[in-house]
C-alpha cells in the first residue's frame, strides 16, 4: 500500500511540476508580447498627439504628405488610416476626424484607434496586412 501511495505523490509531483512549467512559460511569452505592445504604444505617443493637435488646430485630420512631413525619421514605419480606408472602416472609423495611427512590428501593424482611445494588435490579421487593408 506504501508503495501505490508513494507513485501517486511521485505523479502528483510531476504533474504539479508540468502544470507550473506550463504557467511559467505562457508567462514569459504573455510578457514578450506585452513588451513590444507597450514599446509600440510609447512609439505611437507622439504621432498621435500630432494628430490630435492638428485636429485642434484645424479642425480636420492630415493629409498623408502633412502627416509625414511631420512625422519621425522612421516615418515609412508609421501610418495613418482614416474613415476611407478599409481597415479603419472595418475597425469602426466612421466621422471625418476619426483615424487609427499604425506603427509596423516586422510582422503586423500595432494601431491606435482615435475613436475609442484603444490600441489594437493587428499581429492575427495578416490577410488584411498583405492585402495593404
């Protein structure tokens, strides 16, 4: 009897053991992720207070060569999509100043939606991506 208590504390170790290894490891990843969302989003910071000065000022959004013209030097990896372009309609742009302000992360566009004040990871939609939507 010793012996069938002593496996059972043996497999109740081990699978103690894997189920922690598993929670760790969905962790560490979660974190990694969280980390470049938090980094896109500090990047994003500027260009979307850009936006909304220039919403301010002059009571409509950028053009494109305004929004680049001012944008950082890494502006090719920076994007501003309004009511008119797919994705933000699809997203839920539907006023003439509401606009998503993207950031490319090698992979997939992390976006700033205006109308909601939410960022949204676009890393799952590559179809929209390769598409240019």
């Amino acid at each position: 009897m010793s012996l069938v208590r002593t496996l059972a504390k043996v497999c109740a170790i081990i699978v103690g053991l894997f189920v922690v290894l598993i929670a760790v490891t969905m962790i560490v990843e979660e974190t990694g992720m969280d980390r470049i969302s938090r980094e896109s989003e500090r990047k994003l910071q500027p260009v979307i207070r850009f936006v909304d000065g220039f919403i301010k000022d002059t009571g409509r959004l950028p053009s494109q060569e305004e929004f680049h013209s001012a944008a950082d030097p890494m502006a090719w990896m920076v994007v501003l999509r309004t009511k008119d372009h797919p994705y933000a309609a699809r997203k839920g742009a539907k006023t003439e100043l509401d606009y998503m302000a993207g950031i490319w992360r090698a992979d997939w566009y992390h976006y700033y939606k205006s109308w909601d004040h939410k960022f949204i990871n676009a890393a799952d939609e590559t179809v929209d991506m390769m598409n240019g939507n």
